[in-house]
C-alpha cells in the first residue's frame, strides 16, 4: 500500500463525511434490526465512498456495512496473496450518536491484503481530525505522529469498551465491565469503536475492549493502532482475527496483560 491509496481513501472518507453532515439535522432513520439503526446518511456515504474508491483502482473488492456488502469474497479472506486487495469501510462508525446528535461519530477505510489490514483512514468530521496509517509507516492525526500513552498500571488507565445492543445483565458482558471497573481509574462506553482504537493510539484513552464489534467497525483501527505501537490481540490475549474482531487494544504491554487477565476471567 502506498500514498496513492492514502490519498484516495482520504478523499472517499471526506465524500462519505460530507454525506453525513448535510444530513445531520434532518436525517431518516429506520431499524435493520433490535436497536440497530440505519440512516439514510449511512447508505449515501456508502454510496459516494464506493464509488471513490473502485472507481480509483480497478479490480479491488469491496465490503460494506450497508447495502449487504457484507461479506469479502474467500480468497480475500483467507489471506491468499493472489487475491485483490479489499476495501474494508463503516460509512457512519457511531450511528446511534449520530441519530441523538453526539458528536462522536466517525467514517472509517480499511484496506486489507495478502493476510493484513495495510491501511487505515479514519476522520471524525465534527472535530476534522483525520487519523491515518499505511502499514509499516507510523501513524498519524491531521499530519502529526501519534503513539500510545505509557499508561502500565490498570489503576491509572482510562478505558472504552463495547457493548453489544440489548445486552442482559447477566450477560458476559456485563461481567466484564465490572471487574475491568473494579479496577481501572474510569471506564468509558463512547459509542464508535473507531475513534475509540484512533483514541488509544493517540494517547486520549488507555485501552479499549471489544466482543461484539464487525470487521467494518475496526478495520482501520487496527492499522492506525498498530502503527502507533498499541498492543492489540484476542481480548483473552490469544491471536487477533481481522475477519472476527473480538479484542483488547492497550497502550503498553504491563496494562495489556492486566486487561486480558482479568477479560479471560470473566468469558
């Protein structure tokens, strides 16, 4: 991956953006499901994302959270470094926020290849700050290197964590943010999974849990992560699975190992 696809994913999330905030106060929402919303800002950032994105380089896959652009074809999937790279994209990370007009919402472009996420565009359009990492080439916001904090003690760490909608209160999940509560300095639910692995990696959080998460949600995340020296695996500490994103995100190694521990516990 290289700047050509950067640049071409920046200006894909700066159409879908745009979509979004001519909508913003008079968008038209409807259920795909229990309490998970649809706009209609999320179908027309879709729309103008794809058409950026294949129209720039002919031959590449594409996955969608809208429109039943669910699914990468296998061998994308399986990693075989034959097989096109694939645009992985959440045109409205935070839709929810978006619905009650939070300002935490986010378009988020992926781009994966051979076995990898290589490249990753997020822009919060509220706020104009664009996060952004090619594989191997440091991350960024608005132009500027980023890294994690050195937070190593849980005590001392802020925390976001998903949760799933409709959760129990018996479930897991539950679970989980209590012992991670019980511990931690503060534990945020912030409602965009994006913006929560772009907070980590720039130091604004200290690591970030998620179990019910699509690979749309984090795809580029874990570029702009990695790239920023996150630690980032399966939340019980096992391998992390792009296609199946159930993981923990931290700034350093020591508050890694505590937020698996305790996770692993509560599974």
């Amino acid at each position: 991956m290289n700047d050509e696809h950067l640049q071409l994913a920046v200006t894909a999330a700066r159409a879908g953006a745009e979509e979004l905030l001519s909508r913003w106060s008079d968008r038209k929402v409807s259920e795909k499901g229990p309490k998970d919303l649809v706009t209609d800002a999320d179908l027309a950032s879709q729309q103008a994302i794809r058409k950026i994105l294949l129209d720039g380089f002919d031959g590449y896959a594409f996955v969608g959270e809208e429109e039943g652009e669910n699914d990468p074809p296998k061998a994308v999937r399986d990693g075989d470094p034959d097989a096109p790279p694939c645009w992985v994209v959440d045109p409205l990370d935070g839709t929810v926020n978006y619905v009650h007009r939070l300002q935490s919402f986010a378009v988020s472009i992926g781009l994966y290849h051979a076995g990898k996420m290589r490249l990753g565009v997020i822009l919060d359009p509220v706020h104009d700050e664009l996060f952004t990492a090619i594989d191997g080439q440091g991350a960024q916001l608005n132009g500027q290197a980023i890294k994690t904090s050195d937070c190593a003690e849980i005590s001392d760490s802020l925390i976001a964590c998903s949760f799933p909608a409709g959760v129990k209160g018996d479930s897991p999940e539950v679970r989980r943010f209590v012992r991670i509560l019980e511990d931690c300095r503060s534990l945020r639910r912030l409602g965009s999974c994006a913006l929560n692995m772009c907070y980590v990696a720039c130091g604004r959080l200290d690591a970030y849990w998620a179990t019910n998460v699509c690979v749309w949600d984090s795809a580029a995340g874990t570029v702009i992560a990695r790239e920023a020296e996150a630690q980032l695996t399966h939340f019980d500490g096992g391998a992390f699975d792009d296609w199946i994103p159930r993981f923990c995100v931290s700034s350093t190694n020591p508050l890694h190992q505590a937020m698996t521990q305790r996770l692993a516990e509560t599974s």
